[in-house]
C-alpha cells in the first residue's frame, strides 16, 4: 500500500517583507484601542512564555514522517505544525503541514487562507492542483510530480486533488 500513498508538505507564511525588520500582519479584522485593559482581549497570537525559562524543545515538532490516516469521507489528512503543536512559532507568521491523499480521489476540499500564502512541494505521487483568482474569476491548475513547487497566493480558493489511480502506478518489481 505505501505506493498507493500520497504526500505533499506546505507551509503557509504571512505576507513578507525584505526589510530585516518588519511588524507582523495583524491576525484579526481589527484591533480597537482602549485605554482601560481590564476591558481587553489578547489577540494576536498567544502569550510568551519568559525567554529565560525558553528551551530547544520550544523550537521542536517530532513525526512528521508518520502517514495520517486518509480514511474519512474526503480521502485526506493534514497533519498540521502550527502554534498549538509546536510552540516556538508563536507570531512568527508561519506554519507547515503534512498533507496525505487516498488513492484515486484523495481530495483537499476548496478552501481559503485568508491571511496567508500557502507553498506546496509534492514528495510523493500525482497530484492535480488549483486556485481561482477572485477578480475575474480565473482557474489555474496544473498536474504536480514529486519535486514540483507550487503556490497558492494569499486568500484566494484553491484545492488540491490526487489523481493517480492504483492501476496507473507502474509495477514495483
Ligand atoms: C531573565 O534573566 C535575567 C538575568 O538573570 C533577569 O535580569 C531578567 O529579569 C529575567 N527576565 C525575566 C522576564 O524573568
Ligand atoms: C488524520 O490522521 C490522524 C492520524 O492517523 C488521525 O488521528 C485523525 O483522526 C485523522 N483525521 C481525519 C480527519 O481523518
């Protein structure tokens, strides 16, 4: 079965800028000031922990090698590195995740990250990918080979679908 298995890894980034500093994009659609904090939410991102008290594990995510399991009703699994899971990414403006895709149809619905530009590098199988531009309304797809690089521009709908089929797959000697 490993053959039959699909993987993709992406990583999705917040806009960049090429000044070597820069403020991080706001995560939420706003941020209203007030001048009493007994009144406020914490928004963007989470807390920070003492940079005293940081260690390397902080800066650490084991397992990215382990398959997610593709059987549900979509075919897919991403298995996503991001804050919640590994710590050190807090406000940084970016993440990564393992995509795996069934055989024969395996597919990341279309979706958007608003925030984000997305980049995809297949390391394993056939996969059919696409966004579409919001004004018009364009379609680009194209068909991505282990090795190939893709991106999805920020915000816009795009999906990702695992066209091979088990009869296509040439024979493991
Ligand atoms: C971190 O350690 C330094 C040196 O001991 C100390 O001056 C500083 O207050 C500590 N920072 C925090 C946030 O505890
Ligand atoms: C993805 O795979 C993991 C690991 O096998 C599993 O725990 C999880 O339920 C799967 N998620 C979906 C949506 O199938």
């Amino acid at each position: 079965m490993k053959s039959f298995h699909f993987l993709a890894l992406l990583s999705l980034a917040l806009a960049f800028s090429f000044a070597s500093a820069f403020d991080p994009s706001p995560l939420q659609d706003f941020c209203v000031a007030i001048p009493e904090p007994k009144n406020a939410v914490f928004v963007n991102g989470k807390f920070c922990k003492n940079p005293n008290l940081t260690v390397a594990e902080d800066f650490f995510f084991p397992g990215l090698n382990v398959p997610g399991n593709t059987g549900n009703r979509v075919g897919s699994n991403v298995t996503l590195v991001n804050v919640d899971k590994l710590f050190g990414l807090n406000t940084l403006g970016i993440s990564l995740a393992r995509l795996d895709f069934a055989p024969d149809g395996g597919l990341n619905p279309p979706h958007t990250h608003p925030r984000a530009t997305e980049i995809l590098v297949v390391v394993e199988g056939t996969l059919y990918v696409g966004f579409v531009t919001s004004n018009p309304n364009r379609l680009f797809t194209k068909i991505l080979y282990p090795g190939d690089v893709f991106v999805f521009p920020i915000g816009l709908i795009h999906f990702q679908f695992n066209m091979q089929r088990p009869m296509q797959l040439p024979l493991l000697v």
